[in-house]
C-alpha cells in the first residue's frame, strides 16, 4: 500500500481535537457537518465550460480533465479557457545555451548612498530571453479519448452529449457521464495521494465494438518563448525522443527524453491490452475484450519512481482515505445560517480554494520547488516561481491548521539558503538574500525582479506561523538559520541617513506596488512595516533561543522612518509620495494597506490606516493590475480596522475585471488563465476574518460584520498575528 504522507497519517486523530467557534445564535457544542459542507460545493457540470477543467492531484503532480474526464479537446479548452496538461513539480527541461549567457550578461550598475551595485535587470540584451526561459516545465502526457464517427469525421466537443460530470470533493475522485453517438460512456479518474499515479476506468459499450480508444500523446514541451499559457509543442517529432521500454499484455513503460530532460511513464492495465502506435510519441489503448479498461498511469523522473503497482481502484481509495482525512482535519468555516446572500457563494470560493491549494502547492514528501503562480494547470511566467507570492501561496495552509504543507514549502528555501547567501555577497549583504523570480536552483531572472524586496522578510514571517502551531526548541533549531539569515540580509540593506538621523530603505528598490522607478524609490510604506516586523520576528527568535538581542537590529526597528503619510492619508513612498495626488498612481496594488492587516500594524496610525483605506475605497483604478490577491487583501485591513461591512464588500466585489471564481473554483484575470494566489489570499483573510488575529476583538468571526447577516461558525482555525 502507498505511504500517505505524515501529515495526514495522523489527520483522524488531530480532526477530534479540533477547536470550534461559533457566532451569534448558534450552539456552541454544534459541530460543523464537514462532509456536508464539502459536498454542496461539488462542481457538477451538465455541459462543456473550458473555464471549469477538473484537476486531481496530490500538491505535487495534477491531470487536469475536460468534460470527457480526460484530455480529449486541449484546443477547445485552451483557445476558449484554460488549457489541459499534466505536470509534476520535479519535470525540468533546460533549452542549450552554447553562447554561455549568465546574469552577468544582463547586469546595469545603481548608484546610491555611496556604492555602486550591479544588478541583473537588462532585457535589452539577447541573454535575458534565454535566462528567464530557462530552465522551464516539461509537461508529461497527455490522455485523452481517440473516436472517429462512422462517417469518418473526427471526435468535436459538440458531439459530447448528455453531459454530467463531477467532482466529488470530498473523495478527490471524478467521475464523468456522457453519451457518444448515443452511446453511454463513463470515466472515473483520481490520483495517488503518495506517488504521481492517476487512475483511470472507462466503460463504454463503444469500448467492445472497437470503436473507442484511449490516446497517450508525449509531447516535446511547451511552444518556446510564451511567457503565458504556452501551448504544448507538437512539433519537430526528431527532436525527442520516446522509447518503450517494457511492453506486455497489461504493461506499458515509456521513457521519454528531450536533451537533458527524461521522465519515465508507466501505464498497467487491469485486463488485457491492445496497444498501437499510430504516430510518434502518440499510443493507442484498447481493452483486448470488453467494455471496460482499467489502468494507472504513473509517472517519475526514472523508471523506478513510476514504478508503482497499485491497480486503479486501490488509488481510488488511497484517494478516498486521503481527502476524507485532509477534509476532516484542519480548519472548516460553515456561513448557511447566514442571510446575506452573497454567503453560499463566499463558501463556495473557500472550500473549492481548499482544494485547489491543495492540489497545487500541498504535498509533505519532498522539497520541491514551490509552484508557478498558475501552479500545477498550466505554465506561467515560463514555470517560474515568484517568491514574493509565497505568502499568499503558503500562509492560510498554517492559519487553516495544516501547516505540513507549509513546511514543505519552506524545505526549499532552506535547501536555496547556499544560493541565496551568494546573491547576498554579490550586493555587499550579509546573510541571504532571496531572489524573486526563480527556478528549482533559485537563480534570478533578469528584469525588474531583483529589485522587489518584499519577498525578504516572507519566510520570517511564515516560520513565525510554523512556531505558533508548534512552539517547541525543534521548530525553533529548524528555522533558526532561515530567520536569521534572512534577517541579516535585511538589517544589511538599510542605509543610515545621517541628516535625518534614521535608517531608510532603498533606493534601489522596486516596491510591491510595481509601478515606481526603482532607481528613486526609497521608504514604500508596506515594505517600512514589514522590516520592522521581521526584526522584531528575528530578534523574538533569538530570546526564545537564549541568544543575546542582536544591538543592530534594535537600533535600527527604533529609528526606522516613519511610514511615509501626505495629506492625512498613508502614500505609498515616501520619495514619489503622489498617491493621492496623480491618478497615475492610483492603480496595481494599494500595497501599504497590509501594513495593518497581513502584518499586524508595526509604526500604523489606526486614524490614519482608515482614512487611507477609505480613500482606497472611493479612489483607487479597480480596472488596472488590480489582482486576484488584491481583494482578500484590503479584506484584511477593512477587518483589523473593525470595518466588517467593508471587508466582506471588497472580498465579493464584482464591479473589478479579477475577482471571479470559475465553476471549478480558479480565479482568473486578464493575463493569466489561472491565479492560484487569488485562492491562498482568500483563505488567508477568510481564515483571520472568522478566528481572528491577536488583539482582535472578543467574540467569534470578529471580521464579519456583526449585525447579524452573517452567521460563521468556525472549526481549527489559527490566529493571525
């Protein structure tokens, strides 16, 4: 039997020491009915949306099915909604690179207080497309239905009839109905909990007459130089390679190779096969005899790590076991007693979020890369990981009680802190400096990238969450070197300003809000705050270690500037402080609101935070770059600030072109089809609106409004601090 991993071996167990919440009338003792929450949430669909594909997985390897339960219409999906493709965080392919470009090649000095700094943020340059390219995901199979109508005319979405198609939450399994030609067809999919295994049962009396097949596709890659939803390349079949390596009656393993890159695919049937390879890298699948077949399909790096012998309805129940486990425990917010009706429709996004972050950033087995923005659907960003997002990407798993699939998360920065520490020395810092847009080896890409900062004090921050949940010596000697680090690295990058007798961050910099010349930005609000969180974060560390405070630290939190303020109102920084004079910079994100909401107000004015988030409210360009993360966002500040009505108004706003939630639960924008920290940012504020943050009023679900419209109750939900 496959292992599962160790956070949820003990899922069961941890679901009957749950703490609970309740608000307004309802019964302390009344628990919450998980299975009934989960399950009015199922998407169904009765006919093809290509915004609502459905994904299994496990947080480290996702198929992602059209309304036939497989991969049958990749064009349909992708030229009208998102696309269809199966990835595994451990599939890399590296173009050649035979002029030797490195960041070098991409580097322009900055010059300030002082010192002059090379940093990598050409474009201009031929070696910057190679270097943000590179390395990128290699996609794996594609599986789909291969049908030709008797009159010879291919398989068409419209020939997908009587379709009822559904995710049954609760067991991670999906299963699809349909007729073809008037005939019933029915596939159940799911996948492994532990290994990168999907199961697949297809029963069609179509299958008996020989007129259905299965249809296995290795494509090349992605279509080079797309930053955004590439489609997978079909092309230059030469130029790659697939090899059967073992083929049987109920076996077939293919190695498939593309210059450095090579992964092993392993399919094994539960009754004979007939298998033929009508093209390259392309396999059909046919039972010997009967309507059913049955197999996994596993996937690895090698052929051992896909060698897995499982059939599928063990996988099947491996899946049940897991998602019963995963849903049991951890947090669970149930809003059905509320008369708001906008409530059933806020409960929707957040268990359907739970699921999604789940199967794109979870899993505990090993320290992968954490996802893309657009995770384990589609390639974004050529498959790069932007870790200013790991906060929206990681924190709620924490806040929601399943901080395994955080740690996780952080095993990669630990295994980067080498590499993090060289990009330090290269900038005259100590300690390590994280770098923002990045692959598996976490180095940079050129652009404005390496200039964003607020990615540096993240994972402070989230061990500081892990510790919370687990405030022993180990969690402290595990992160210890990750907090201080990091910390150094942002100690190193203030710069005193004699004339002004205070500490001052940048230039140069590029602030969350990206729309300011790095080259003049100096003190963004957000960015002041969070400093001065971090140190004080990194300092707390060293107390509960027996460590003396670090002095410099110290000395820099009390004469830190002050969080930059015009006309009564915070500005975004200090050296553009034009916020609230030029609509220009009215747009992207109005990131000095989480100084009091993500973070808990370091150096904020209560008076002057509501002003400002109120003048954000009535002015800001909702139109423009505003991003799915944006929303729950100001949620937060609207919630510390006791402003209930206002958080849940902006966490539903529906006059913005990037607050929609699809069926399938995706929030998409008008860049990227998929925008997964939309999902983890709504479950962030969701989670600190319904069990609070520290100092939050007392009383339950303290960022609702409390009028009685909403009634929340809550079940293992964690603090925010």
């Amino acid at each position: 039997m496959p292992r599962l991993p160790p956070a949820l071996l003990f899922a069961s167990a941890l679901a009957a020491l749950l703490p609970m919440a309740a608000h307004a009338s309802e019964p302390p003792a009344r628990r919450i009915d998980r299975q009934a929450l989960v399950a009015r949430h199922a998407p169904h669909l009765k006919a093809i949306d290509p915004w609502a594909p459905l994904s299994v997985g496990n947080g480290q390897f996702c198929f992602t099915a059209d309304v036939t339960g497989l991969q049958t219409f990749p064009d349909h999906y992708r030229s009208h909604g998102i696309g269809l493709e199966t990835q595994a965080r451990w599939s890399w392919h590296e173009d050649a690179n035979p002029q030797g470009y490195t960041l070098a090649d991409t580097e322009q000095p900055y010059t300030a207080h002082g010192r002059t700094v090379n940093y990598p943020t050409r474009l201009d340059v031929p070696a910057a497309n190679w270097l943000r390219e590179n390395p990128h995901p290699q996609p794996l199979g594609q599986l789909g239905l291969a049908y030709t109508h008797p009159d010879g005319t291919p398989l068409a979405p419209g020939d997908i009839k009587d379709i009822d198609q559904t995710l049954d939450l609760w067991r991670g399994v999906l299963t699809s109905r349909y007729t073809i030609d008037g005939q019933p067809v029915a596939v159940t999919t799911a996948a492994s909990p532990a290994h990168d295994t999907l199961a697949v049962r297809v029963e069609s009396p179509l299958l008996a007459s020989g007129a259905l097949a299965l249809r296995l596709a290795l494509p090349r890659g992605y279509v080079g130089g797309i930053k955004q939803n590439p489609p997978l390349d079909w092309s230059q079949p030469a130029s790659h390679t697939t090899t059967v390596v073992t083929q049987d009656a109920r076996t077939l393993v293919l190695e498939h190779v593309r210059d450095g890159a090579r992964y092993a695919a392993a399919l094994r049937a539960g009754m004979p096969l007939t298998v033929t390879a009508p093209a390259p890298h392309v396999f059909q699948l046919k039972p010997a005899a009967g309507a059913v077949l049955e197999f996994t399909l596993s996937y690895g790096a090698a052929r051992k790590q896909a060698a897995q012998s499982a059939s599928a309805q063990a996988v099947i129940g491996h899946s049940a076991a897991h998602w019963r486990a995963f849903w049991q425990s951890g947090g669970a917010v149930d809003f059905s007693g509320s008369s708001d009706p906008r409530a059933q429709e806020l409960e929707r996004r957040v268990v359907l979020s739970q699921y999604l972050t789940a199967i794109q950033f979870g899993g505990t087995a090993h320290a992968f890369l954490p996802p893309q923005e657009s995770g384990l659907t589609t390639s974004t960003w050529y498959g790069k990981h932007h870790t200013e997002m790991i906060w929206w990407h990681t924190a709620h798993f924490a806040l929601w009680g399943r901080p395994a699939y955080l740690e996780n998360a952080l095993r990669w920065f630990q295994d980067t802190l080498p590499a993090a520490r060289v990009i330090a020395r290269a900038r005259g810092l100590d300690g390590a400096r994280w770098p923002k847009m990045t692959g598996p080896g976490g180095r940079e890409s050129p652009g404005g990238n390496p200039l964003i900062v607020w990615n540096q004090p993240h994972t402070i921050h989230l061990a500081e969450l892990l510790y919370r949940q687990a405030p022993t010596r180990a969690t402290l000697a595990r992160y210890r070197e990750l907090v201080f680090a990091s910390a150094n690295a942002m100690s190193s990058m203030l710069h005193w300003d004699a004339a002004g007798s205070r500490w001052v961050l940048g230039p140069p910099l590029w602030i969350a809000q990206e729309i300011h010349d790095p080259a003049a930005s100096m003190n963004p609000a957000y960015e002041l705050s969070y400093w001065s969180t971090g140190l004080e974060i990194a300092q707390r560390w060293r107390r509960r270690l027996g460590l003396a405070p670090n002095p410099i630290w110290d000395a820099q939190r009390k004469q830190l500037s002050a969080l930059p303020v015009k006309d009564g109102r915070y500005v975004a920084i200090e050296s553009i402080p034009d916020t609230w004079d030029n609509p220009a910079s009215r747009h992207d994100h109005p990131s000095f609101l989480m100084a009091l909401g993500q973070l808990p107000g370091v150096g904020v004015d209560r008076a002057t935070m509501r002003r400002t988030l109120e003048a954000v409210l009535a002015r800001w360009d909702w139109n423009t770059k505003i991003w799915g993360w944006d929303y729950p966002m100001i949620a937060m500040t609207a919630a510390r600030l006791g402003m209930g009505r206002e958080a849940v108004d902006v966490l539903l706003k529906t006059d913005g072109p990037n607050n929609a939630y699809t069926a399938a639960g995706h929030n998409p924008n008008t860049e990227l089809p998929v925008y997964l920290p939309g999902n983890g940012a709504l479950l962030a504020a969701v989670a600190m609106m319904a069990g609070g943050w520290d100092g939050a009023p007392a009383g339950a679900a303290p960022g609702f409004p409390q009028d009685g419209t909403w009634v929340v109750r809550s079940e293992g939900l964690q603090p925010l601090p």
